[in-house]
C-alpha cells in the first residue's frame, strides 16, 4: 500500500530514498526545502556508485546542479559532502554552465581528476541518516505525494531504486 512522505518521515530510519526521489522530483510543488532535498538525494545517488565523489559531475542530474550542490549538502548537514563538492569543484577548471550537462569527454581527457575524486571519497559518509533527518525538521515546507510502494515481480529489480 503506497504511503505519503509524512508518514514515511514519522520512522526513525530513512527508508524508500529512491522513491521518495522520484515522488519529490516529480511534484508541482518546488521551494526551498524541497530543492535542497532533491539535491541532496540526487547527489547522494550519483555518488554511491563505483565513480564516488566524480558521479557528481559525470551524471546529468548532480551536475545539472553543481552550482548550488555545495550549499544544499550544507544545508542538510553533510558538511564532509559539501566540502568535497567544492574540493572537486575547484580542481574543475571549468563554468558550471559547462559542467551541467555532465563531463564524462572531460574527464577522460583530464585523468588527475578521477584519482583527486578518489581521495575525496573517504571522507563521505553515508548521506542517509542527514537527509532524513532534515526532511523531517522541514516537514512542514515539504509537500505530502505518495510514495508508491516497490516494484513487484519478475522485472522488478530492473526497474527499482
């Protein structure tokens, strides 16, 4: 049974991130609260993956962002987040209008960057258990769409997140 986001947000532990994500994203209702919040589950999931910190600039939608993703992880209280943003960032040579898109062609032919974006990795903890609870500080300026439930299925694990 699908729930709203402020039911989710009464648990102690962040469940259905992915989900919530694509609810948020979705949505009419922008503000604040709720860019800061897809900024930082957007970043969180481009740089969970094998690429780390550099899924921020590689992937369309981090970098789509990258001139307010610094401010936003802030804002939830990612400050090892942010501040490896703006270390990555500064090591980009590049206007954010230029990175927005993604710069996979770039980093290719700038490697340095792949090992600096390493380095920046193990300082990153897991952004979960910040955006949760920033989520629910803020409730009342987060808008309440239904989360729909997982995917159920032969497909299902294709199609998840």
């Amino acid at each position: 049974m699908p729930e709203n986001l402020h039911d989710l947000l009464e648990r102690d532990d962040p469940v259905a991130l992915r989900r919530i994500e694509r609810a948020l994203s979705s949505g009419d209702i922008r503000n604040e609260a709720v860019d800061t919040v897809l900024s930082a589950l957007i970043w969180r999931r481009c740089t969970t993956g094998k690429n780390g910190v550099l899924g921020a600039v590689l992937n369309h939608e981090c970098a789509s962002r990258v001139s307010v993703l610094a401010e936003h992880l802030d804002r939830v209280g990612a400050s090892d987040a942010a501040q490896a943003m703006r270390d990555l960032r500064e090591q980009i040579p590049l206007e954010d209008e230029q990175i927005q898109f993604g710069l996979i062609d770039w980093v290719d032919a700038n490697p340095d960057i792949t090992r600096h974006a390493g380095t920046l990795a193990d300082g990153v903890d897991d952004l979960a258990p910040k955006i949760w609870s920033y989520m629910q500080e803020c409730q009342a300026e987060l808008p309440d769409p239904r989360i729909p439930d997982k995917r159920q299925g032969l497909f299902a694990r294709l199609f998840s997140g």
